[in-house]
C-alpha cells in the first residue's frame, strides 16, 4: 500500500514537472515571438531610413511627405532624464524607509509600512498619472508654468518606483542571517553601525537588483508619463520644460502611424525592449550571484 502511495506521487511529480516545463517554454516561444514580430516590423525602418538617420536628423517629423524626418534625440533624451531622476529620487527614499521599517520601528508599524509599500505597487500607473495632473501640475504651474514637465514626470514615476526597489531592498535585508546580527549585539557594536557597515553592505547586490527592475519599469512607463510631462518633442533646457518620452510617443501616434512612419515607431519600441531586457538581466545576474554565496 505505501510502495503505491509512493509511486502515485511520484507520478504526479513527473506530470507537475512537465506541465511546469511546458508552460516555461511557451512563455519563452511567445516572447520570442513578440520580438520577432516587432523586429520584422521595425525592419523597413533599419533599412530605409537607417538607424543613424534616428541620430542625426534634427527633428521628428516622419509625416512630411516631402522630406520626412525621423530624429528620436530629444524623445531619448527625455526618457533618459526622467528615467535617471526618478531612480536618484526614488532609491534612498526607499533605501531609507526600509531601514527604518527594519531597525528602527515596532512590527506593527514596520508590518503596516510593507502593506502600504506592496499597495502601492499594485496601482495603475493611470492613477498615478491622474494624480499627479491634479494636484502636481496645478503646483509645479503656480511655481513655474506650463507644470505639465519633466519635472512633473520624474516626480510622479518617483512614486511608482519607490515600492519596487523598497520591496526588493526589504526582502535583501532580510535575508541577511539573524546570527550576524546577534553576534554584532554581543560584541556591543551600535545599531548604526550594524545597519552601514553589515546589513546594507551583505545586501547591496540585491539593493541594485531592485534598483535595475525600477529603471527598467520607468523605461517603459506610459500612462503616467503621457499624462503630467507636455509631450512636446523638444530638448528641454530646464526641470520646468515639456518633454516628450519614447513610449508616449509610441502610445500618441501609433494609432494612425502608416508605412515609414509606422516601421518608425516600431524601430523605437525595439529600442524599448533591449533596453529594458538589459536592465531585468543586470538585476537577474545579481540575484544569482547573491543566492551563491
């Protein structure tokens, strides 16, 4: 009875395991298809007008049929911009409400700040934009008009990204061991000091991790983005500019984008995807490092 108990189970584990398998390898087969799909549509543009056409012309005016231009420097440079402020903003922002949960707080407070970090994780970046169009941009434009701006964007996407590097930062500070954090008592070593120079140092590689999958989230930001920046294809000369990001400019035209103009978009949304693969396989590699020590 128990030999068929065992093989019984043992059955079902086979079974469970190829079912897993099989659903890790339609995963991969259909994200592969999906940037094979964008590549063949994107690949009118490589050709005609060429990827350095995407540099050099000065403006982004692909609907002119006289003589169309394809520059994506600006829309670069505002997805840079708000992509990098929001991620200088958000990582000791979340870096410091961690450490604070974690050392600092009752398990009730810091058990009620981890809720409200994983709630905000989960809202709508279109609330978020919302949000920031209504109460944001009516101060920023008390400060300094238009107030639909960069700064405007960097700060609203600011918010979206701290719950994602903050839970990842949690959940490496937690996996430090509590033994080392017991030997440090004893040796009477200051909390401070265990916080600096143990804890964040044994969880710095999961800390860039959770930093990499917040820029590779902002890179792909929309909604939001769309929503609080202008989106005015210039190069801004201050915080206070409209800008207008890669993925807005995809969501604004994509809708009666035709022919060149369409392999455009599609060449930008390319653009989109490696770089945002880079940053999620830079977080995994530090995972993976971090789980072999």
């Amino acid at each position: 009875m128990k030999q068929s108990r065992s093989n019984s189970w043992l059955n079902g584990d086979r079974w469970l395991e190829r079912l897993l398998r099989l659903a890790a390898a339609m995963s991969g087969c259909l994200t592969l298809l999906i940037v094979a799909f964008v590549f063949w549509q994107a690949l009118p543009a490589l050709r005609d007008p060429g990827v350095a056409r995407f540099v050099s012309d000065s403006v982004w005016r692909p609907t002119d049929e006289t003589a169309p231009q394809f520059g994506m420097t600006p829309m670069l440079v505002g997805s840079g911009l708000v992509t990098l402020g929001a991620v200088l903003l958000a990582t000791p922002l979340a870096l410091f409400s961690v450490i604070v949960a974690e050392f600092y707080s009752s398990r009730t407070l810091a058990w009620l700040l981890r809720r409200v970090l994983e709630l905000l994780n989960g809202v709508p970046s279109v609330v978020f934009g919302f949000w920031g169009l209504v109460v944001l941009v009516p101060l920023i434009n008390a400060w300094h008009p238009p107030g639909q701006s960069l700064l405007a964007g960097i700060l609203v996407l600011t918010l979206m990204l701290i719950p994602t590097v903050a839970l990842a930062t949690d959940a490496s500070l937690r996996a430090v061991p509590n033994e080392l954090y017991r030997s440090a008592a004893a040796l009477g070593i200051g909390r401070g000091a265990v916080v600096w120079k143990l804890a964040v140092p044994l969880a710095r590689r999961g800390m860039v991790a959770g930093v990499l999958l917040g820029a590779a989230r902002a890179v792909g930001e929309t909604m939001a983005i769309v929503i609080v920046c202008g989106n005015i294809v210039q190069m801004p000369d201050s915080l206070f500019d409209p800008v207008r990001t890669i993925t807005a400019n995809i969501a604004l035209e994509m809708g009666y984008a035709t022919s060149g103009h369409r392999a455009a978009l599609f060449a930008t949304g390319l653009l989109l995807m490696l770089t945002s693969s880079l940053f999620v396989a830079g977080a995994g590699l530090l995972r993976r490092r971090r789980g072999r020590r």
